[in-house]
C-alpha cells in the first residue's frame, strides 16, 4: 500500500471507500494480529461479526479486539473498520488471510 493523506477516502477492491489511514492502520493491525497464533479466533470471530453485525462474538475473543482498537467499548465495528476487515480478511481454502484491502491480493 501506498502512503497517502491519511483523511483521504480510497476505494476498497469490494468498492467500499474509506480513509487512507484508517486502512492502512486496519490493515498492518490485521497483519500483525495474523502472525500470533493466540489471536487466530478473535479474527475469526472479528471476519464473523463484520459479515454479520447482529453476530455475537466469543466472550474472550472481545478483549484482543477492543485491545486494538478494532472494536469500540460498546462492542461495535465502526462501518469503515467493517469494510476494511471485509476487503482485508479473507478465507482461503480454510485458511485466513490478510490481503491487501485496496488492491484485493496478498
């Protein structure tokens, strides 16, 4: 990803649009999260509730993502965090990954 104005809306590859930073930060949160094998399920459940904001996550899959900032206090995905999550968090033949949100690719 390319650094841009952070206040700059760019356009996800799911045509979702939404700020510069507020991608970029997702997106290098998600990678990080990815490689400790500890907080495989909190972005399982993070993937889960961003498809599907009625769906109640793991009790103690909660407070790694608040810990985040992925969530707020109340529990919520902010819209742009969701549509960051969905462009970025992805399954791959039963494995999670985090791909590029803007470019759609690893």
């Amino acid at each position: 990803m390319t650094a841009v104005d952070p206040l700059h809306m760019v356009r996800l590859h799911t045509g979702a649009v939404a700020p510069a930073g507020a991608v970029t930060a997702t997106f290098t949160t998600l990678k990080r999260m990815l490689d400790d094998p500890k907080l495989y399920i909190p972005l399982i459940e993070l993937r889960e509730l961003a498809d599907d904001p009625a769906y109640v996550p793991f009790g103690s899959a909660v407070p790694p993502l608040i810990g985040f900032g992925l969530l707020g206090g109340n529990g919520r995905l902010h819209a742009h965090i969701r549509d960051i999550v969905r462009a970025a968090l992805v399954w791959d033949d039963g494995t999670l990954e985090v791909i590029d949100p803007v470019r759609g690719a690893a």
